[in-house]
C-alpha cells in the first residue's frame, strides 16, 4: 500500500515539473512577443544587425555563404 502512494506522489511530481516548464515557456513566449511588438526594440535590434551586415562587407566579406568558411564548402 505504501508503495502505491509513493508511486502516485512520484508520478504527480514529474507532472508538476512538465507543468512548471510548461509555465515558465509560456512565460518567456509572452515576454518575447510583447517586446517583439514594441517598434522600438525591434527597430534597435534590425538596426544591429544591418549594421553588422554593412561592416562586413565594407571589410571585404561575401555576405554569401560560399564564401571562405561558409556552409557551402
């Protein structure tokens, strides 16, 4: 008998914890799609990465993949 019950509090713990990441997912999501919904972030976050691509190939790069490294060697 006692075994049953610790079975059953075994198995309701490892849905507790499914449940917690499953929580914790949602959370980070919900985060992630009202600060991708604020321009501002956005724009500043676009804006970096244009500014590396331009940086890039002012230096010479390829902005290619086929380039020295890339994945189509």
């Amino acid at each position: 008998m006692l075994q049953r019950i610790n079975n059953f509090f075994r198995k309701s713990q490892i849905g507790q914890g499914i449940v917690e990441y499953a929580l914790i997912l949602a959370f980070v999501v919900a985060v992630a799609v009202v600060l991708g919904n604020a321009g501002g972030i956005r724009t500043a976050v676009q804006n970096i990465f244009n500014n590396t691509v331009t940086q890039l190939n002012s230096q010479g790069g390829t902005g290619g993949a086929g380039g020295a490294g890339g994945a189509g060697t």
